[in-house]
C-alpha cells in the first residue's frame, strides 16, 4: 500500500523556528515552509538541503514547495533555497503571502548584508528570482500541481495571507496547518477547514498546553491602560514588530479613538510598514467580517487617526500615542523614544509580546527600574511598564477544535516544545483515539494507509442483485455474488457469466459430493421415503420432489440413498450439489448427519 | 306641480343608480366565468410545440382566477396533461394545479382523484415532486378530512422509495404536514393498516441524500408543531445527526433535538461510556452548548438562540457555559475576571497589572484536563468570542434570557455581558447594553464592572449612549464611590456630549432615587459646601450642577436628614428648578421653611381617588343636565370643560380621559351653540354674517372628532360609534347651513345624497351598536330613512334641522384606559440665535430628535412637517428606522430633515428679496429666516372602521366616508432660525 513519510527537515520538528518539512504522499514530494532560524547568524539559521537529496538536484526530486504564510520563520530561506541551492519547480503562497514575502524578505537582506555586513547572503536580485517562480493560490482553489497532486488552501488566521493546505493524490491527503489561530481577532478572523477527513493532519502545537483567556479581557486592560494614559496627559508607547500584531493593535485603537471621539494624535513609526499597510489595504477579503462588511464605506486600513511618525514629533508636548519598531526595544527607534520618555512616571510603555532575555524590553518586564545604557549613562525608568500578550496561534483548545473539524487518521505535531507536546499527544490519542506522532528534526515519520480502491459494478449486475431482494439498507452489508476482473490496475465486478465470455473460458461446474451414513434396517425405497416426508416437513419453503428413480430432490441438489456394502444395518445417502448451492447444500448435510425422526411405526 | 315633477325625477335618477349597479354586477360575473378555461382550452389546442404550450401556461399563470372557474381549469389543465409528453410542460401543469387548490374558496377535493391518478403513471422525477408538492397543497386546504390525509399519506409512503431525493424530499415533507396526529383512533375505525409516521419518517434520517436527511427533520418538526407528540426514542436518533457533514442536517437536528428536550426535560438518559445518568434535558442542554463551537455559523447561530429557551436546564449545566479553565504551561491560571473579583475583594482596586501578574499558579495533573468538554463547558465564552457577529448577538440575547430566569446565573454572566460593551460591532454593544438593563433587578454590579459600563458613556453613537442611560437608570450601584464614579463619568459625557443633557438627567433622577443612601454622604462634597465658609453660588443654568442638583434632590425624597446639609442657595435653587423642572424634581418636605408644596405630602396614594370620583361626578352632572334651559346647560358645560382640563394638568394618570372627555364636551357645547343661533328663524340674506359661525362650529367639531379618534390610544368601539355620531351631527349642520345660505337647489341634491349615504354607512358600520343609540339623532334619522330618502333637499334639511335641536345629548363612556397622543421636539430647541448656515441651493441636513408617547404604529403614522417662510409646507416621512422603541407606550425619533433654501424662495420670496440684490451677481442676498418644524399624526378613516364581512365581499360601499386621510399636528412647532449663503462662483 502507498505510504505517507513527513519529515521535519532540520526545523520545525520540536522546535519553534525554521519551519521546514517534507512529505512524500504516494510517491510525491511536496516540501512545506521553507523557514529560517532568527538566533543564528551562521549555516545553522537555514534548514540543511542536503539532507534531501544527497547527490542530484532538488527540482527533479520535489514537486512543489508550499509557504503557509509571510513570517521569515516559515519562508525566510526561501531565496537561498531556490536560487543559492537551485531548485526551479512552482512554489505555493496565498496572494498576500506573494506580496508581503518580498517586503521582508529584503528587510532581512539589508539588516544581514548591509548593516552587519554579512557575505555569501542571497542578493536583491535573488529575492526577485525567487518569487518569479511563485504561484499564488487563492482560498478554497484546488491547484493541480500534476496530473495526480492537487493542493488546496484553507483560511488560517495567523497573519494577512496565512492558510492552510491540504496536499491530495489519489484518495491520500495531507492537511498543512502552518500556524493558525482558532479564536478572531480585530483583523482576521478565525481559522477554518471543511470535513476534509485527511490521512493525516500536520498541526503546529506552539501552544500546546496552554489555554487562553477572553481576548476580550486583554482588549479592554489594553485600552483602558492606554486611555487613562492619554487622558492624564501622558504619552504612549508600544513597541511592535512591523507585520502582523501591529496592524491588529492599530485597528483596535483606530476604532477606540473612532468610537469614544478621542483626538490625541496616533503614529506609526515608518518604515516597511507603510508598504504592508497597503498591502493590508487591498486583501480586504482576507480579514475579518467586519472589516470586510463596511470596507464599502470606509476601508479600516485607511487609518483616520494614525500618521507617520517623525522622530521630531517624540519632544512635542500632550498626549500622544506611538508605534514603534522593534518590539524588543533592543534597538532603533523604539530604543530612542523609549529613553526620551522613560523619566516621566506620566508615560507608559505597553509591551505587547514576548521579549528575548537580555533585551531592554526583558529587563523593564521583569521590574527592572534602573538601566544601563551604553556610555555607563544611568536610565532611571519612571514610567509604568506594561505587558499585553496579543497571540495568534491556537491553544491547546483550539487545536482540539481544528482536528475535530478536520477528522484526521493520524496527528502529527510540529512546531512547540517536546514536552508539552508530549502533553497534546496524549491528549488526542485519548479524546479521538488516533494516532498522534511527534518528530524530532530530521526524524522520518512513515504511515501505512488503506487506500481505498474504487470497484466498478456492471449494471446487469446490480439490476439483478436488487431485482432479487429487497431494497439496500444501509446499515447492512448485503452479500453479491459476482466475479472481479482485474485488468489494468482497474477493477470491475461483474457477473460470472460476462466474466466467462469476457475471458473466453469454458464455464466448469463444481459438484460437491458427500455420504451420510444412516442407521436404518429398513429397505432402500422406505429410507427415501422417509428422508423425502422428513425433508417436506423441515423445509417449507423449499421444493422438495421425490423423483420416479427413487432419488431425492431438494431444488437441485440430490440425494440417492443405497445399502451399504458391509453393515446391511446402515444406508448411505449420498448428497450432491453444485457450488451455487452451497449453502443449502451444507445445510442440508449436517441436517440429515443429525439423523432422521424416529417413524411412527 | 313643480315640486311634485322634482320628486319625480328624484325618484327616477335614484332608480337608474341602482339598476346601473346591478347590471354591472352581472356582467361581470357572464364575463369571466366562460372565458378564463375557454380561453386556456384554445390556446393550449393552438399550441403546436412544448415550447408555446408552456409560453401560454405561464401568461395564463400571471392572471388569477375565480374561485368558481378553477374546477373547469383544472379538467382543461388535466386533459392537457395526459396528452402532453413533454416534461416541462407536465411540470408547469403540475405546479398551476397547486397554485390553483390553493384559491380561496375553492375546495379541491374533486380533484384529488386526478391528481393521485396522474401520479401513478408518471415517469419524470421531478413532475413527480411537483405533483407530490400540489397534493400537499391539496391537503393541507383540507384539514378536516381524515380520508383524503389517509390517502395523501399512503402516496407518499409509496414514492418514499424513489430514488430521487426531491421526490423523497416532497414526500417526507407531505407526511410531516399531513401525517395523521390520532393515529390509533382512526385505524382503528377504518381498519386500514397502521402506519407509524414518526417511524417512517424517522427511517430517514439515516438516508445517503442530505437534503433527504434534512427533510425528514424538518418533517418530523412540523409533526411537533402540529401538536403530536414526538417519541422520546427520535432523541438519540437526532444526537447521531449531531456529527453529520452537511449544516442543514446539523442544523435542523439541533432543532430537533431541543424540541424533544422540550418535550422530556426530566427523564433519565445514560451518559456513554459510564454509568451515570443525567436529566435529559441537561444532556440535550450539553449536546446543543457543544454545537456552539460547530465549523458552520449557520448552527453557531442556531444552537445559541436555542440555548437562550432552555430554562428547566439544572443550575450546574447552566454556570458550566461560562467556565473555562485556564491554563498555561499545563499549569492552572485565574481568568482576568477572577483576578478582577479578587483584586476587588482585596481592596486593591485599580492597582496597575505588572508583569507576571497573571503568572500561572498551581500545577495541573495531566490527566485530569479534558480539552474537549463533553457538555456545556464554556459554550457561552466561545459564542461570544465568535468571529460572525450574528453568533454574538444570538449568544447575549440567549444569555440574557438565561438571566432573566436565574438570577445567580445573571450574577454570573454579568462578566461576561461587561465584556461585550466593548464589541467591534456597535450592533452587539446595544444589545448587551440592552440585555443588562433587562437582567438589571437581578444584578448589583461591582466596582470594577461599574468602571467598565461607565467607560462605554464616552462612544460617539448616541443610541449606545442612550441605551446606558437607561441602564443606570434601573442599576443597583453596591458603593458610595460607584455613585460618584457614576456621576463623574455622567458629568464627562454631558461635556463631551450635550445634547444627552435631558437623558443625563432623567438618569440622575433614578439613579438618586434608587440610591438615597449612597448618596448621602456624598452630599457636601457635591454641593461642595464648607461647614464654616460660605461658598460661592454656582451658576444656576450650568446643566453640570442641574445635573447634581437634579441627583441631590432626588435621594433627599425619601431621605429626610438630606435637606439640612443643604445652604441657602440651594434651597432658592430648588424652587426655581421645582417649577422649570418638575418632571426631574420631586416635590421635598423641607424643615423649617413655608412648604413649597404641603399639600403633597409623602402618601399620594389616597388623593387619586378623590379625582377620580370628581370626574366622574363632573361627568354624570353633565349627562344628566340635558333638559335645562339652553343657557344653564351651556354654563355648565363651559365650567365643566374648565374643570377637566385643569384636573387633566394636575393629575397626569387621569389626562387621557378628562381631555378625551372635555374634547367631547366641547363638541357638544359647539353643536349647541350653533343651534342656538337665531340664524334659524332669519331670512338668508340677513345671516350670512352669523352663519360663519354655525358653518366655523361644524368645522371644528369635525376636527376634533378626528382628534378624538385617532389621537388616542385605548379607544374602543364604543366610543368611536360616538364619535362617529357625533361627527354626523356636524354634518347634519353643515348641510343645514350651506342650504340656508346657497341659493338655488341644484348644488344641494348632491349633498344631500352624499349625506344620506354616510347615514347609511353609518348604520352598517355600527349596526351592532345602533341599540345603545336609542332617542339619538342618528335613531330617530334611521326612523325616518325611508321619507327622507324620497324627499326633496329643503324638506330633508328641514327634518334634519327639527331633528338635530330634539337630539338628546349621548352619555359618552369612559375607556378604560385612554391616553393621549403627545409629542415633544427635543431637538432643533427653537431657542438658538446661531442660525443654520449653509449654501444656498444645496440642501442642509436638520436633526430632529422627538420623543412620542402614545403613538400606535409610529412608523406609518408620524410626519414631519417643515413649514417654510413662504407659507409652502413640506411632508416628510421618517423612515421606519428612524423610530426606536425605548419602552411601552413611548417612542423615540431620530431622524434629518432635509431643507433647502429654493424650497421656499419661491416668487415671493424672491419678490420680497428683489430688493436687496447683491452687487456682484445675480443672486438674492439672503437674510436669515425661520422655518418651523412640527410633527403631525397621519390618519386614515378606513383603518379604524371595523370589517363587517359583506364589506369584504366586494359590495360597492360608499366612497365618501372609507377613506378620508389628514393630519393633526401634535406638537408645538417649534422655529429653526436658517440662513442660507450665497454660492460662490
């Protein structure tokens, strides 16, 4: 039978960072993300292709290659895979995924090449390559790749563009999650797939033992916090990471600011953002329902109260709110509005994310009130800090949620840490009670699948099946006798006669034979006779002849009886029926082994 | 000679009228019969290809048909039918045989028999569904009879094996609209062989079609609704249906299955997989909660307005919908909303959340965690947290229903409810604004809540605003420091928003009301007063310190000690806003000062009666006093009428009817009054002068009839049999006026016949009531019909004249409960000297924001009316959106009018304007000028004469009285000052 072998490529496995994963379904390769490490700087921060194939190139052994969505952990080795390793196949990504891929792509480019001045990094060109060879799927389109591989995209809800994929050959499917999000949020909304019942179901588990809270809760602590700021007087900042929780934390506010009339000034630090905005802009039909309900009034990207931030604005007296980047406030601009404000206790800092130890961000969070900066400077933080934690991947629920929608036969995790994966493992195979694996990098995975086999029936056939009884229950097998012809790895069941003439075969009768020994002193003709009022009696609905030769008939099967050679005191009946009787032949055997009544007389 | 050759022609013209009307009848009726089938018969014969039989089909299908003509239609129909081969033909046939058993009027049993006939040798699946779907029109035009259901159900159980899935869909469908409800009664009458509806139906469900699936739920729901009694055992049949693929199916199932828990909410089912068992309605109650998280929204939305009417549920199940553990790292956290709790509980309110504040606490023991909760664990936190609106506002309306029946579950849910103020669709913010102000008698809110809902007060949408208001108007507030937040965040929005100054201040009004307590000790800091300075008087028109004020004095109504808090000033104050404001100030027992109004004192109780009985002994001097001399009579009906509308004004409850009442009196007193005029006796040419007034008298009562029968609601028919007669009389004594001063006889024939017709319409319309009428005009005209109808116009007027000063005065009966319609225009004010500028030959938007009280059916009829310098008058409709409904009886409209400036410079203005002509152009320099805005109550005669059936049965009925529509302005108008600029070239 055809097996599925998914294997985490060096990333994704049970680790967050460097999605990369590869499946052979029926003899197709399909690679999945082709994502980068952010904490390497060296040949470690790209998935390791070699491992693929060890010698020969990489277009001749993958079909195709599926990017879920923009993040660089899911698509930054992309251009280095494609044109620094060579691999000239199609490539897979949603329409906003194409658009904003290259955006940060380049954005990591210049931050490697030019600012730490890295070598043998992919070029501009290169990137511009690489997305040549890009085709975009849309939502719910099935793509066929080849004649025998379809892939279809699902919503997933992480960022603009994120989807899901489900990889088909034959009657074998693969679903793809990507990292998804089962709750909405002010942008996108939730993740969704049909009952596809896939062979196997790849989930991301970054979350895996993790159950959230109310996004609603979150929301309003965060503009609560934020408004009462605004209100004293102070001002605002919230360090964010360009993409993705920027434009939902911006949405949040712009609709607050809307709603309650506020007229303190929003900005948004420049940058690559102002390019994805428009991006934002246009795949209105990717976000939630109600950006796409009043888009026709008003598109929500058209921000009304968040402008472009200029660093001269930062000294500029009353309340203002600012986005900044990076989210870490390990550097940039962030880093510099955060120190012009730090010393008014008015201000605040709202850190929406997670913050890598060793940030500035990570000491604030954890109380720290005194910084070092560079140049042995003293930074004395008086302005309160705050943490927010706006996440788009589904918890532990909603994961649970995504296999019950999907039914899967078999779970894999990917992408979250072993032992909480181990966790979720063990809660899928206990709740749906299917089989849940959880592989390490460069770990192969293979799973046997039952094909099912599709069988073409004649019409005579069937006719004639349903002719004979009553109409197909379908809550009861029905037993149908027929021939199955295989011819061209394609099936056919069809009578035996047609079978017989199709193949130009003699048709042979079988005849089973057997002797039942009967205790009776009697003649030869009174044991027929009372075999024959025996077998009357027993069965009525059948039709039972005695016949002038002095044999037995029950429908065709017959039934002789004779003296035996030896013992005068027994008779041997002899029973014989054609295979398509069997049934009642056997039957009638073990009847009449039972022996016969005791007569009357 | 003259007059008799009159009579004579008299009598000859009514008699042609009559024969005209019959002669019509009856051709209409020798018209249309033949022609309807006729002409189907030869067209359908013309027919030479399907294609043309089913053009003519469908033109014949676009006219309708009498109910008498169907029978022969229907033959035409079906000798076309045998003959026809063409499938779409036969459909079309198919389709106008249910479309025609279904005229009213025509019974189709006579052609069930064809219809049953056709079926069986048809061959087409879907002529089959049709014809299945015209017996079902058939039968349920039937009802009554048992046999042809028996029959229909037969056919249907004998096509259920088709294998088309809309012939089984139609089939199923017949069985679930005609399936017999008694069964074992008339099998065992007829002796035919049982069927088991809901078994064969029931087989269904597990059918390989969806639609086919769906349809036998939908069957088997309709059964329900048809009053049988569902078997208990469908119940686990439905749960498997839970699972299904396709959304309709789940979706009907969830009906299906809350339809049983309906039905046996307390019988035992087991749960699968161990040996406990539950109430079946909490299982359905589980099985439904876990739909709320289903793929399609269509079922979200479904399962969670189910869940809303599921109240016998246990108050386990109930509470579970709301729990959602939390955990993070596989260890236990708090929810914000716990967290919220304790941090309150702990007196450390609004302290700011620092990092590691949510940090998980205890570990969790793995195995214990069920991630997919069998059961109605936090089915409520996801369908609020739904990505589809519609599965939001479906899941507060079902908690606020849930509320309204527990009140520890509103307790519970009012978290939860807090949260979705906060929504992204304005839409769902209302309604949970709305679902807490309905939960509110069960809920006190905490601190922290308060701080929430308070917040909402700054949105920019003034129904939200409005919406909260009448929440805190009814919201129990556990803390001093929550009333004062209150009235801070009240304070702010009246800043923000000014235009909510009368909402923010009927709110203080219940909020001090409800709270006297709490707000005591507040009191000498709202008043900010010193206990040895004098503090500076605030500014008396500063709706800030109304607003304080109006909250102060509400609390020291039922809080005696409060007014010696008060200072000078405020006493002064009160008395003023007592008098400007007395809706928002109560009347208050204050110490030591001449009691501004002691004849209220705190038991109001008693004084009702006394009222009520004056009224009514008013009245009855009144009815009884009709014999004195006309002088008496008038006095004291004058005196009376001044007594109602002073008790009126006084007495708020008994408004309605004293100013019903004294409308009428006043009708009475004109009649009387015109009869009174010498004008009677006097020759025509002497007076014309004084008739002005007999003719001003009728045209009033008829103004104030109309306003006595659509300006009230609660009007009766009893009461309107008066009116009505009343308004006869004021024709009576146009008609007698107009004779007097018109001369010539030519104009009076036809008023008179107009007159008697009303008459005669007067009497169908009311005839049931004509008994009470004895000795009325209206009796003692009927008494008469037969001479007047034969006599000239000077002789009617004439008995007319007699007749209306021997009338006796009708005793008008007093409705239960009457009120009046009112308006008031709350926004434009009409007190603004800033004129409304805006450019000359656009048009400019005008909010007018009204409250109704009383009005029946506002949407259709309240108007707008914007009168224009010029005297030109514009109607505006609202649209029926505009209107919101705030609570019984009370209305509220929202609305722009739209005004442009060359809606009255019409010529005269412009002529008046001519003068001023600018220098640089040809364009009128325009002065600011008012426009009044009213709105008017639109009514429609016809609407409120009760249907006798020959009406109905296309007699011609007189069209004078049917339907006479106006208006009756029903609120000051109030002045909009505009001034229109110039365009600029």
């Amino acid at each position: 039978a055809a097996t599925l072998t998914p294997t985490p490529r060096a990333g994704a496995g049970q680790d967050v960072g460097r999605s990369c994963i590869l499946v052979s379904v029926a003899g197709k390769n399909v690679m999945l993300d082709c994502g980068m490490h952010m904490g390497f700087n060296d040949d470690r921060r790209f998935p390791d292709f070699s491992y693929i194939t060890q010698n020969g190139r990489l277009t001749d052994f993958l079909d195709c290659v599926i990017i879920s969505h923009f993040h660089l952990d899911h698509c930054g080795a992309l251009p280095y895979f494609s044109e620094m390793v060579g691999y000239d196949g199609p490539i897979y990504m949603t329409p906003p995924t194409q658009a904003i891929c290259p955006i940060l792509l380049e954005d990591y480019r210049k931050i490697a090449v030019d600012k730490k001045g890295e070598a043998n990094f992919f070029t501009s060109q290169m990137i511009k390559d690489c997305m040549k060879k890009v085709v975009a799927v849309h939502l719910h389109q099935t793509v066929q790749v080849d004649d025998e591989l379809e892939i279809k995209a699902y919503y997933a809800g992480h960022v603009l563009g994120a989807a899901m994929f489900q990889i088909k050959v034959g009657s074998e499917s693969v679903v793809y999650t990507g990292d998804y999000n089962m709750t909405p949020d002010r942008h996108l909304g939730a993740a969704w797939i049909d009952r596809c019942r896939p062979n196997l179901l790849i989930t991301e588990s970054t979350y895996a033992t993790t159950i959230r809270d109310s996004k609603r809760c979150r929301e309003r602590d965060f503009l609560k916090k934020v408004h009462e700021t605004v209100e004293r007087g102070g001002k605002v900042l919230i360090p964010v990471f360009a993409l993705g929780r920027a434009q939902e934390l911006c949405i949040l506010l712009e609709t607050f600011w809307e709603r309650m009339n506020l007229k303190a000034p929003i900005y948004f630090s420049t940058g690559l953002t102002e390019k994805a905005n428009h991006y934002y802009k246009l795949f209105i039909t990717w976000t939630n329902q109600k950006i796409r309900k009043t888009f026709v009034q008003r598109n929500m990207f058209e921000f009304k109260h968040i402008k472009a931030f200029d660093r001269a604005f930062a000294d500029n007296p009353g309340p203002m709110v600012v986005f900044a980047t990076p989210g870490m406030l390990h550097a940039g601009q962030s880093l510099q509005i955060f120190r012009k404000w730090a010393g008014n206790e008015k201000n605040m800092v709202i850190m929406p994310g997670y913050c890598v130890q060793g940030t500035v961000g990570h000491k604030i969070l954890s109380g720290q009130r005194k910084l070092e900066m560079e140049g042995r400077q003293v930074l004395e933080v008086k302005m309160q800090v705050e943490y927010m934690s706006f996440s788009a991947h589904a918890d532990a629920k909603g994961i649970m949620q995504l296999i019950g929608q999907a039914e899967p036969e078999h779970v894999l995790l990917v992408h979250g840490e072993a032992k909480k994966m181990e966790f979720l493992k063990q809660k899928i195979e206990q709740e749906f009670r299917v089989n849940c694996y959880m592989p390490a990098n460069g770990e192969t995975v293979t799973l046997p699948t039952s094909p099912s086999i599709p069988v073409g029936i004649s019409l005579g056939l069937l006719k004639r099946e349903m002719a004979q009884g009553m109409l197909p229950d379908a809550k009861r097998p029905r037993l149908l006798q027929g021939t199955l012809i295989m011819k061209d790895s394609n099936f056919r069941l069809v009578s035996s006669e047609q079978a017989l003439k199709e193949l130009g075969l003699a048709e042979h009768q079988l005849r089973f034979t057997c002797r039942v020994h009967l205790h009776d002193a009697r003649k030869e003709q009174e044991t027929v006779m009372r075999v024959y009022s025996h077998l009357k009696s027993i069965l009525k609905d059948h039709c039972v002849q005695h016949l002038p030769d002095g044999s037995v008939t029950v429908e065709s099967i017959l039934i002789q009886a004779a003296a035996h050679s030896e013992d005068p005191g027994t008779k041997v009946l002899l029973v014989s029926w054609t295979y398509q009787d069997e049934e009642l032949g056997s039957y009638l055997t073990s009847l009449l082994k039972k022996g016969l009544p005791q007569a009357p007389s | 000679m003259a007059a008799h050759l009159k009579k004579r022609v008299y009598e000859e013209f009514t008699k042609v009228v009559q024969q005209q009307q019959e002669e019509i009848a009856a051709k209409k009726l020798r018209l249309t019969k033949p022609s309807k089938s006729a002409a189907l018969h030869i067209d359908l014969c013309k027919a030479t290809s399907p294609a043309d039989a089913l053009q003519y089909l469908l033109q014949f299908a676009r006219k309708p048909v009498e109910a008498e003509s169907v029978e022969g239609v229907v033959r035409i129909l079906l000798e076309h039918y045998y003959k026809e081969n063409d499938a779409s033909v036969r459909l079309k046939i198919a389709s106008l045989l249910g479309l025609l058993s279904k005229t009213s009027g025509f019974s189709p049993d006579c052609i069930m028999d064809d219809a049953i006939n056709i079926l069986q040798n048809e061959k087409s699946h879907q002529v089959l569904a049709q014809l299945l779907d015209a017996l079902l029109a058939i039968g349920t035009k039937l009802p009554e009879n048992q046999a042809i259901q028996m029959r229909l159900v037969d056919v249907a159980c004998k096509h259920l094996t088709d294998t088309s899935h809309g012939v089984r869909n139609k089939c199923l469908q017949l069985l679930g609209n005609l399936g017999s409800l008694e069964k074992s009664v008339t099998m065992d009458a007829e002796g035919l062989a049982p069927r088991d509806v809901q078994k064969i139906i029931g087989d269904y469900f597990s059918d390989q079609d969806p639609r086919v699936r769906t349809a036998a739920i939908k069957a088997m729901l309709q059964l329900h609704e048809r009053g049988l009694k569902l078997h208990q055992a469908i119940y686990n049949q439905a749960c498997k249906l839970l699972s299904d693929d396709y959304e309709q199916v789940r979706s009907a199932a969830v009906q299906l299955i809350w339809v049983v828990s309906q039905l046996y909410p307390e019988s035992i089912v087991p749960i699968p997989s161990s040996n406990e068992e539950i109430r079946l309605v909490d299982d359905a109650f589980g099985k439904i909660c876990h739909m709320v998280s289903d793929g399609s929204w269509v079922v979200r939305v479904q399962a969670a307005k189910l869940l809303g009417s599921m109240e016998q549920v246990s108050s386990h199940f109930l509470e579970q919908t709301l729990d959602k553990k939390l955990m993070s790292d596989l260890r236990r956290k708090r929810t914000a909303h716990e967290r919220a709790k304790e941090l309150y509980s702990s007196g450390e309110f609004s302290s700011g959340r620092k990092w590691g504040d949510d940090a998980p606490k205890e570990e969790i023991d793995t195995g214990a965690v069920n991630l997919i909760e069998s059961g109605a664990c936090g089915a409520f936190v996801h369908g609020l947290e739904d990505e589809m609106f519609e599965v939001r506002i479906a899941a507060v309306e079902a908690l606020c229903m849930l509320a309204q029946s527990s009140p520890s579950f509103a307790e519970k849910c009012l978290d939860f409810l807090v949260d979705m103020f906060n929504d992204e669709i304005e839409e769902v913010r209302l309604q949970s604004i709305h679902t807490m102000r309905k939960i509110s008698n069960n809920i006190t809110l905490r601190e922290d809540q308060l701080d929430t809902v308070l917040a909402v007060l700054e949105d920019s949408s003034r129904d939200i605003r409005e919406a909260l208001h009448e929440l805190l108007c009814c919201t129990n507030v556990s803390t001093k420091e929550g009333i004062h937040l209150a009235l801070v965040e009240l304070l702010k929005n009246l800043a923000k928003y000014p235009t909510d100054r009368d909402s923010i201040w009927k709110c203080l009004k219940f909020l001090g009301s409800r709270h006297p307590t709490l707000v005591l000790p507040l009191v000498p800091e709202l008043l900010s007063t010193h206990p040895f300075f004098d503090t500076a008087e605030p500014d008396m028109d500063d709706p800030a310190y109304i607003a304080v004020l109006v909250l102060i004095f509400n609390a020291a109504k039922t809080c005696p000690t409060m007014p010696a808090l008060f200072s000078d000033h405020t006493f002064r104050h009160y008395a003023y806003l007592r008098d400007s404001l007395s809706h928002l100030v109560p009347a208050l027992r204050l110490p030591g000062r001449k009691l501004v109004s002691s004849a209220v004192s705190p038991n109001i109780v008693p004084h009702e009666d006394p009222s009520q009985q004056f009224l009514q002994q008013s009245l009855e001097r009144v009815y009884s006093l009709q014999h004195l001399d006309p002088q008496g009579t008038q006095e004291l009906l004058e005196f009376t009428i001044r007594d109602l509308q002073r008790l009126g004004e006084l007495q708020s409850e008994l408004a309605g009817v004293a100013d019903f009442s004294a409308t009428y009196l006043q009708c009475q007193l004109l009649l009387i009054k015109a009869l009174q005029e010498k004008l009677w006796n006097v020759a025509a040419p002497l007076y014309l002068k004084q008739s002005d007034l007999a003719s001003a008298a009728a045209k009033q009562i008829m103004e104030e009839t109309y306003k006595m029968e659509f300006m009230y609601s609660g009007v009766e028919n009893k009461q309107v049999v008066i009116i009505h007669h009343m308004r006869l009389q004021a024709k009576a004594l146009q008609l007698i006026v107009t004779a007097r001063t018109t001369r010539g006889v030519d104009p009076l024939f036809g008023m008179c016949e107009k007159f008697l017709q009303e008459v005669d319409f007067f009497q169908r319309c009311f005839i049931a009531d004509l008994p009470h009428l004895q000795d009325s005009f209206v009796d003692k005209l009927l008494d008469l019909m037969p001479r007047l109808m034969t006599s000239k116009p000077a002789e009617v007027v004439k008995i007319l004249q007699t007749m209306l000063r021997q009338s006796t005065f009708l005793h008008l009966p007093l409705p239960e409960q009457i009120h009046k319609a009112s308006a008031t225009i709350i926004e434009p004010a009409g007190e603004s000297d800033n004129p409304l500028r805006f450019t000359s030959g656009l048009v400019v938007a005008l909010d007018v924001d009204a409250t109704l009280e009383h009005v029946q059916d506002p949407q259709s009829t309240v108007k707008v009316q914007v009168l224009y310098p010029d005297g030109q008058a514009q109607m505006i409709h609202p649209k029926p959106a505009d209107f919101r409904n705030p609570g019984p009886g009370r209305h509220r409209l929202i609305t722009q009018v739209y005004l442009s400036h060359t809606a009255w410079t019409g010529l005269s203005h412009l002529a008046r304007m001519g003068r001023k002509m600018c220098s640089w152009g040809s364009y009128p320099c325009l002065e600011p000028c008012q426009v009044e805005v009213r709105l008017l109550l639109a009514y429609n005669s016809s609407a409120r004469i009760p249907k006798s059936p020959w009406i109905e049965g296309g007699e011609v009925s007189p069209q004078v009285e049917t339907s006479i529509e106006g208006t009756i302005p029903f609120s000051k108008p109030v002045k909009v000052y505009i001034m229109p600029k110039p365009a600029r070239r």
